[in-house]
C-alpha cells in the first residue's frame, strides 16, 4: 500500500463542563463529544524522503504549526521510522469554530500512518502521541462518541442513544480556545440568554465555555436564543469554544429550510452546514 485516503471528521460538543483549572495551566473538564459527518480529506502518500505537505486552503498553517505534520513527525520520532510521505489536505471543517478541524487532521495522520507503515500500535499508543499533540487529538482516534475527562486526553467511548440530525451555525469569526478558557472563571450571565441544562433526545447539552464566549462576542448569544425560538430545533449549544452554535433538529425537519432563514433573519454571510452524528469508525479506503 503506498496512498490512503482518509476522512477526518468534525466534532461537536455535546456538553461541556469545567471543573477547576489545573497547576499545569490546562483546566480539568468532563465533556461528552460526537463526530459528525462533516469531513476534511486527507490523502497520505509514502515517497523518497521528507514530509511534503499540501493544502487546498492557504489560510491553513503550514510545516510546523500544522496539526497533521506536528502529528507525522510525532510518529516518525516515536517509532524511529524514517520520515518519508506526502501529506494532502483537503479543508472542510473551519478553523476557530469549536469543531476540532485540525486535532481530527492531527488523529488521522496517525492513524493513517499506522496502516501505511504497519507499526501495529495499538489505539491507547496512538493517543498517547496524540495527547502531547493537542487535547482533542485522543478522542479522535478512537472514532467514536465518547466522554473526555481530565484536560480531554482520558477517553471513553460510548454510544449515543439515536443519530441526531445537526444543523452548525457559524458566523465569519472564529474564536481561540486559550482565550475562551482563560476567561471562564470570571465570566457572567447576560441578561435574558439561558445556559440552563437542556434534555433533547435522551441527551443532555450543557456548555460551561458560553458564558465567557458570549460576554465578548453578543452575535452568539442571539445566535442561540434564536435557535432555541425555532419550532423545528430540539436543542442549541456552543460546541467547545465557539464560534459555532450546533442546532439539533426535530424528526422530519426541514434542515435547509432553518438554514436559509437563519441567513436571512441573522446574517447572510453565516456560514451553514447540515450534518449528522456519525455511528462508528470514519471511513478510509486504499
């Protein structure tokens, strides 16, 4: 095998609580995360030498500040293997949306790398290298829903009581974890916006990071409460640090419908993506 071609999907935070900031700067979490059906694309191929490394998106870093070649040369460095692939990246997922683009990219190198050299590490290996990476990267390598604690690297694959059908709103800023965590615990409620626990669909969504991300940034918070107003959203949340709200859709909804008039009724520049929770494994092929 010298080329695979691998999906690394999104996430969504289906609850998000923070327990107390640690010593190490991180702070302590217990968080219940999906993958959805929305996918960036990687094709990994082995070559002569090196890490050659390409992106359909300009804005995405390159060498070194991007995930996906921080995790290569994580595996190189770990197995004691030679470096020598290409990597190609196809961007679906928006970056500084709470979606966890670049830890998934990170995870599917990885896992791809695994395949592609035969190293035959197991999936706990795999997140050990992909906790010094980045603290969402262990949950992507397990492909499955599941409870992250600790700064999010303790994983604990579980399954969701149904698929649940997702509407993400996001509007053209993003917004950088670091900043969002720092703020937490001095943050406070706005007036007329609920962060109250919600039950949809024999799930709980609750996000401690909305207070301090809705503080700042007003837009989300309205982004949510009209969500909540809709007769075909079940739930709405922040996933992970924002700036996505992801509205979970009444059986039989009309998806595009609620789209569409989210763009016109809140902004026309939102950025929309219909999805879906995904059951197993992400796809791979040769």
């Amino acid at each position: 095998m010298q080329t695979m071609q691998v999906s690394a999907p999104a996430k969504v935070n289906l609850s998000l609580r923070i327990l107390r900031q640690r010593d190490d700067g991180f702070h302590e979490i217990e968080t219940v995360i999906a993958p959805i059906s929305l996918c960036d694309e990687i094709k990994i191929g082995r070559k002569k030498q090196g890490i050659e490394f390409r992106c359909d998106d300009p804005s995405v870093p390159q060498g070194d500040d991007n995930l996906a070649v921080r995790a290569a040369n994580t595996f190189f460095t770990s197995t004691k293997l030679k470096p020598a692939i290409s990597i190609e990246l196809k961007k679906k997922i928006p970056p500084g949306a709470g979606l966890g683009g670049g830890s998934s990219d990170a995870a599917a190198t990885l896992l791809a790398l695994n395949q592609l050299f035969e190293t035959k590490l197991t999936r706990d290996d795999l997140a050990k290298l992909g906790s010094t990476i980045g603290s969402d990267v262990p949950f992507f390598i397990f492909e499955s829903t599941a409870i992250c604690c600790g700064r999010g690297e303790l994983v604990e694959p579980v399954k969701l009581q149904e698929r649940l059908s997702i509407l993400l709103l996001k509007p053209e800023f993003g917004v950088a974890s670091k900043w969002a965590y720092s703020r937490w615990w001095d943050s406070r409620d706005i007036p007329g916006v609920s962060y109250e626990i919600q039950e949809f669909a024999g799930q709980t969504f609750v996000n401690d990071l909305e207070r301090p991300v809705f503080e700042k940034f007003v837009f989300l918070a309205q982004l949510k409460m009209w969500s909540l107003k809709q007769p075909e959203i079940g739930a709405a949340l922040m996933s992970g640090s924002g700036s996505t709200i992801f509205a979970v859709m009444r059986q039989n909804a009309d998806v595009d419908l609620v789209a569409k008039r989210a763009c016109e009724e809140l902004d026309r520049k939102l950025w929309t993506c219909a999805c879906e929770t995904l059951e197993g494994a992400a796809p791979s092929t040769p």
